[in-house]
C-alpha cells in the first residue's frame, strides 16, 4: 500500500474544532519526519472547514518541504461536502482539487 519510508495516518468518526489541536499535533509529528504521509478519511463521519483547513496547510507545508502528503483515497461523504460549500473545488484542475479528488471525477 504505503511506498518505503511513507507513514499513515487514519483520521475517523468526527473531526472538527472541538478536537483539531489532537489532529493538529498529530499530523505535525508525522509531518516533522522523514518520508511521506497518507492520510485515511475513509472512516471519517462528521467535519468541518477546520480540518480541511489544516490539511491545506499541511499539503502546502510538506510540499514545501518537499514532502509527499496525499490521501488513501478521493474525498467523500462529509469532508468532499465541506469541500465543495468551502469553495475548494471549484478549479477541478489545481493542485489542490487534485489534491483532495485523487484523480476521481466530482
């Protein structure tokens, strides 16, 4: 699944203001090492616009860092919800759209 040196991290249930200091830290730990980060929203249930805000500056972070960050899978369910009421899919062909879809169709 995961390339050599690339870490996981797996985010479920709800993730929003009232714990994204646990995300936050969480992800900046991974963040600090060496090797790429894939993060599994697969089991993620209920968001807001404060993770997607965080995984934004997160992936603009890493990739100045030159760190690979990318999800385990295409936005869905709540979180591509929040992504599209948010605005941030609406040029489907910027890093950050491909970001988010993976390569999938909205």
């Amino acid at each position: 699944m995961s390339e050599i040196g690339e870490k996981a991290i797996s985010f479920a249930g709800e993730v929003t203001i009232s714990n994204i200091s646990e995300v936050h830290e969480q992800l900046g730990a991974l963040l600090r090492e060496q090797g790429g980060v894939v993060i599994d929203v697969e089991d993620l249930t209920k968001t807001d616009l404060t993770f997607v805000q965080l995984l934004e500056s997160a992936r603009r972070k890493a990739s100045e860092n030159g760190v690979a960050l990318s999800l385990n899978k295409p936005a869905a369910g709540a979180l591509l919800e929040v992504l599209r009421r948010g605005g941030f899919l609406d040029d489907e062909i910027s890093d950050r759209a491909k970001f988010w879809l993976q390569g999938a169709a909205q």
